[in-house]
C-alpha cells in the first residue's frame, strides 16, 4: 500500500496525537539520514504513547464505511476502535500488553446485526413443535410428553406446528379433542398467527359460536356450523385464559444469555427486536449495567401495550417511550414502536389488494381486512409517533397492508418532513407489494425488515404463500432488488422463534442467490425463487450492519468499522465475497468480538 493511500485509509482519534507523529515516520514521510557507519548510537525503539489493547492485523478487513474500504487491520482502546488501517499502521499502537491476533487473511467485517428477530427473555412454558417431523402422530406424541413433564397447568400450550400436517394444510381440532379430551390444549401454527385449540379450551375460556370475532380475525368452522378449532388472528378471544406461573427474572436472564450464546456463535452482535414491553426493557438494561451483555438491542415498544387501537394510541405509545428514554444506553435502546395492519398468507390473513387464489379455499372476493379501521387513524398514529422523535415499524405481508403503511408513511414525510423518526419507519417482512408502493417508499427511504431466509421456495411457507395467492403474485414476492432499486432500505433477519434458523450467513445465502442456503438443496433451481431479484454482495452485507443500525438508530456507534465506533467484530474464516454464494454455507465464524472482547471462539 503506496505511503499516500496508508495515510487515506488510516484514520487517528484526536487522543492519538503523539501516534500520529510515529506513525508518519512509518509511512516514510520524514526518513531519517542514515548515520555514517560506525558513529552515533542506536536509536532507542519509540515509545507508544497510547497502546492498543487489541489489534487484528493480517486480515481482510471489510469497514462498510462511506467509501467501502477494505483495510487490513484494525486497532482498540477499551471497547472502541482507535484506528483502521494497514498492517504497517499498526506499529504505532502496539505496546508490551496489546493483545495482537495476526489472522492469517481471514474476513472481518462489524458485528451482524438483524434487522427483526424476536428477543424471548423468558423461559420456554410451551411444547416447540418446531423441530419435529412434520405430522399429526408426531405433534400428538410430543404433547403427551410435555403435559406429564408438567404436570398441573390449567392449559398447555403447544406452539409452532406446521399447517401441512393437516390435509390441504386446513388445520382443525378433530385430533386434539381425541388425543387430549379433558385437558385445555392452545395450540398455535408455525407463524404464530394461527391458534389450533381443543374443545376443553373453547370451553374454558367461553368460546363459542356466538362469540364476537376481533376486527380481522378470521374464524373456522366445520360443515355443520360449529367451532372447528382453528381462529386466524383472533388472539384476543382467548383474553381470559388464566395466568401461567411468572418465571423469576432470573429464569428469563438465563433464557436470554441461552440465546446471546446462540446469537454471538453465529457472529450476530446486535438485534431490532420484534417488539418489546417495558419490563423486558428494564430487565435487559439492568442486566447492561453489569457491563456482562454481548448484545446491543433496540427494542420498539408494542403499541397495544400502550392502550387499544383508536386515535388516542399515537399520544400513549409516546407517553411510555418518554418515561423509558432514562434507560436508553449502549446496549439498549427503545426508540420505535411496532404495529400490526395483517396477519399471515397461510392464515388468510394477510391484507391483499385483490382476492386470494382459487386455491386458498375462500370466498371468491374474500381480501382479508386490516387491524386498523381506517386509513386516517394510521396515519395520524404514524405522524404523532415521528413528531415526538420516534420510529415506526409495521409488521404487513399483504400488498393491501403495504399500501396502507405507504399511505401512512407519506402522511408523516409530507407533513414534518426529513426527519430522524420518518427515515427510520420500517414494513416488517412485506411479502408482496404493489409497484407504485415501492416506487413511494423508495423516495422516502422506508426501510423494509425483511427475512432473507424466506427468499427461497422453502418447502413450508413458501408452498403455503403459492397457495393462498397464486403463481403470478407468488413470483412477486421478496423482489429486493426492485426494492433496493427503488430506494429503499433493506435489513434482515429470520423472525426467530417463527423460523429457528436466524444465522445471518444463511441470510446472505439467500439474499445473493434467491435460492435455499443448505447443503443438498443450494444448487436446486426449483428452490429458486426469482433469480432477477438477487442483491450484490456489498447489500447483502450492508443488510446485516450499517442499514440494520440506521433502522435501530445505532448508527452513531455500530454498523461499520471506524474510528470511535465500537469494536463489536466478527472474524470469518473465508472471505465470503470472493466465494462462490451458493456455497457461503461452507464458511465459518471463528470469532465474535464484543466491545473488544472475544465473546466466541469456533
């Protein structure tokens, strides 16, 4: 590297002044006259000032700054990067104590950070169907298992199956009420949208054919008129179910350092939670106090916590973000809140433009409806919620959803212009949306969390959404590169409890090649969703740092890797943008580093 472009890349803190001075004499700027031989004394080595307490050197050092340059090494102080630069820069920041980890090439890139995944901070009190073979024998067996390892419950929940154990992926309670005659069963599908219930449970909370169904819920029935066990977004009919046993903050701390352990082997450093609730915000702050966290979380508050759907939500959801803003560090954050418009394709839920195919099994016009009950009253939400400084995120999969959000959107940015909060605004997942949507939140700057490892035709969701909407729109969806094109802020995650797999390498699997991120599968064409749709590399990772800390509002110290910046890294043993993409999934996390300190070793 030419002594001009040492002193481009190389950034100094203003505290590294003496440094700067050694390290000019490095880039050969002022060499000194050679002393004639056999005079004078040896120079003494210089003295340095200011020593690093780590350095990465030998690497391929990828920053995602302003200009994408890739360095070679990368200098901390604390828990904050203190210089970027070449191997030779280095010199001038390596004392006696620095800890100096020469990485043989290896990649370097910040700490991935996802854009939606949702933070349990609480111990599992349900049967995970998520693992298991995909069959009606195999749930039943399982829950029978589950109940008499936890004996005495008033209900057990049984979560994440999947709708195609069910014939023509239509669940019903015909099986429950055989298996578990007497004993309370609130089964949900793999989204979590879906609740596949037992008698004993209707009859426990009330529920009836004569019970009034939630805006936008959606109820079924067998032939002969009655409950057949299965309610699309109707959670709130099952408001009366009586209370689990509360875990103890210390069970919920533990079940959160089970998945930062998870979240760390797999490079990832920071999370936009799902949505959060006050006590989680304070739990997880306090737990940062103790300075032994390994994650940074921006954690958006619920709207529905604060009050009911209506025109006063916007002023409420603001009065709880405020009294929380004390709690604000850097390793939580609550600066958003989230919001629901629809529910999901599978469940015939999710808002759409037009009617859901012939396939789905519904009424020829049947388009679902949104929570909201009018257009006016998202978006005054949206614009009190950005006039007080906040972000809005909108979890939506129809097009009819996008829409609304779009119209909110553009209700906020025409009324209070360019602001921290209107940039910020998020859709959550938007599994399809109309053309003119995108062109709109493009010119805005929305960001879209969207799920990379949903790209794919997966063999679950994926067969569920061609068969609710078609082949036309299902060729439609997750078209992140007209998005991107557009305009549009692209972060990543999996939705994780909703799918398992939230490894960010499997994201940019998915994100560069539309197709599935597994050994066996990634060179099927048939898992291929749009090959026209695929992002570069430079996105695919932008998609997991520097946008995913925009969207948090992290950006002022996450994201990329420059000075000031804290030094939360992770070390891959391939350099993944020169590797074939279908084959990212034989690339490694050797190490994760948080705040400066190696928190995973693979």
């Amino acid at each position: 590297m030419s002594a001009e472009m040492t002193r481009r890349n190389f950034v100094v803190g203003g505290a590294l002044a003496g440094a700067a001075a050694a390290l000019a004499a490095c880039a050969g700027e002022t060499a000194p006259e050679p002393a004639p031989e056999g005079e004078g004394e040896p120079e003494p080595e210089p003295t340095v000032e200011n020593p690093a307490d780590l350095v990465l050197k030998n690497a391929a050092v990828y920053t995602v700054d302003d200009n994408w340059t890739v360095a070679s090494a990368v200098a901390v102080k604390g828990d904050t990067i203190m210089a970027v630069g070449s191997d030779d820069d280095m010199v001038a920041f390596i004392g006696p104590d620095t800890n100096v980890m020469d990485l043989g090439g290896m990649m370097v890139t910040p700490g991935f950070m996802n854009g939606h995944d949702h933070i349990e901070a609480k111990p599992k009190d349900y049967c995970d169907m998520s693992q298991l073979d995909i069959s009606l024998d195999t749930y039943m067996q399982a829950g029978h298992d589950y109940i008499a390892a936890n004996p005495g419950l008033p209900y057990y929940s049984f979560k994440y199956m999947d709708l195609r154990a069910w014939p023509n992926s239509a669940p019903d309670n015909q099986r429950l009420n055989e298996e578990f005659p007497d004993t309370p069963i609130y089964g949900s599908d793999a989204s979590g949208h879906g609740k596949i219930v037992n008698q004993a449970l209707l009859d426990l909370c009330g529920i009836d054919e004569n019970t009034p169904v939630p805006e936008g819920g959606t109820v079924y029935y067998y032939e002969d008129g009655t409950l057949n066990g299965y309610f699309s977004d109707a959670i709130d009919m099952f408001d009366n179910l009586p209370e689990l046993p509360a875990p103890t903050d210390e069970a919920r701390i533990a079940a959160y350092l089970e998945l930062e352990q998870a979240a760390n082997s797999y490079g990832i450093t920071g999370f936009h939670d799902g949505g959060s609730d006050e006590s989680k915000m304070k739990l997880l702050h306090d737990y940062g106090e103790t300075g032994e966290m390994h994650l940074r979380v921006s954690m958006p508050l619920w709207a529905t916590n604060a009050g009911e759907i209506g025109p006063e939500l916007g002023a409420k959801v603001v009065e709880v973000i405020d009294r929380n803003q004390s709690l604000n560090s850097d390793y939580v954050r609550m600066n958003s809140t989230k919001a629901i418009i629809d529910g999901v394709p599978e469940g015939k839920s999710a808002y759409m433009l037009e009617p859901y195919a012939e396939t789905a099994g519904v009424e020829p016009d049947f388009c679902s409806y949104p929570y909201w009950p009018d257009q006016d009253v998202l978006s005054d939400f949206v614009k009190t919620v950005n006039e007080a400084g906040y972000s809005v995120i909108i979890h939506t999969m129809g097009d009819g959803g996008a829409h609304m959000d779009t119209v909110a959107f553009q209700h906020s940015y025409d009324t209070l212009g360019e602001t921290w909060a209107t940039k910020r605004n998020a859709i959550v997942h938007a599994t399809i949306m109309a053309p003119e949507d995108i062109e709109a939140c493009g010119k805005m700057g929305i960001f879209n969390a969207t799920q990379a490892v949903w790209f794919y035709v997966d063999p679950q969701f994926g067969a569920l959404e061609l068969q609710m909407f078609g082949p036309e729109r299902f060729g439609r969806e997750y078209n992140m590169r007209t998005r991107i094109d557009a305009g549009m802020f692209m972060t990543s995650g999996a939705d994780y409890p909703i799918t398992p797999d939230y490894r960010p390498l499997a994201g940019i699997q998915c994100a560069l090649t539309q197709g599935s991120p597994y050994p066996g599968d990634a060179d099927d064409p048939a898992q291929v969703r749009n090959a026209d749709e695929v992002v570069t590399f430079e996105e695919a990772l932008k998609c997991y740092t520097i946008w995913c800390a925009r969207q948090m509002g992290f950006e002022d110290i996450l994201g990329s890797i420059e000075v000031g910046k804290k030094a939360d890294f992770v070390v891959l043993d391939q350099d993944i943008s020169k590797m074939d993409p279908t084959r990212i999934y034989e690339a490694n996390v050797v190490y994760t580093i948080f705040g400066g300190k190696v928190v995973f070793e693979g």
